[in-house]
C-alpha cells in the first residue's frame, strides 16, 4: 500500500506534464467554448496533485507539520511556474500565461485545505496510520 500511496502522485504529476506540453487543436470561433475554461482545467490539476501529495506524506509520515504543507505548497507552485514557462518554450501552439499559473496557486492552496478537512476522511480512513 505504501508504493501505491507515492505512485499515485507521481502518475499524476506526470498527466500533468503531459498536459501541459502536448498540442492542441485550435477550433474555429464559431464553437462554443466556455469562459476561462483553461483556468478552472489549471486549478483543478494543481488542486488534485496537492491533495494526492499531502495525502500520501500523510500516510507514510502520520500527523503533518506545517513544514510538510509548506513544501508541498512550494513545490506545486513552482511545478506549476515551470510548467507555465515551458509551454511558452514548446513548438505546441501554447503560450504561457501567469493568469494559468494563478490558477495553478490557487488550485494547490484549495487542494491542501480541502485535504486537512474532515470531509473525505472517510474515504481514506484506511490510510492514516495511527501515532500512539
């Protein structure tokens, strides 16, 4: 269960690149396409990932300190910088854009609030190791 626990972030993290770098297809203005569409697409991938990470260091690690959020709060936000800047570099028809990477922030920081509360913890009760 614990290789489980660090693989789950991990593939994750890699649907992210993948995403992030692979090219898309531009449609015609006559489509119909939500607004800021690609912002809440960023805010629900970091969000995620923040979520799998602080759940798997809560499995393997027990009770989190702050230092534990902190550096998965760094981490995905400079994940999430690098990513910006790469699709800016990429020959994919993608630019890069700080209002993605907004997303990206604010998408971490709701991912690791909503895993510290209560509401799915019934969803991984079995994951949480007891410190006695």
């Amino acid at each position: 269960m614990k290789a489980i626990s660090i693989a789950v972030p991990i593939f994750w993290t890699l649907i992210v690149i993948v995403l992030h770098i692979m090219p898309v297809r531009l449609t015609a203005e006559s489509d119909f396409q939500i607004p800021f569409a690609d912002k809440v697409v960023h805010f629900s991938m970091f969000a995620s990932l923040s979520f799998l990470c602080m759940r798997s260091l809560k499995f393997n690690l027990g009770n989190l300190k702050n230092q534990h959020f902190i550096f998965i709060l760094i981490c995905c936000i400079a994940f999430g910088g690098v990513m910006e800047i790469l699709q800016g570099y990429t020959s994919t028809k993608r630019d890069s854009d700080i209002l993605d990477w907004f997303a990206d922030v604010a998408g971490t920081a709701a991912g690791l609030l909503f895993g510290e509360t209560k509401f799915l913890s019934f969803l991984f009760r079995h994951q949480i190791r007891k410190t006695t």
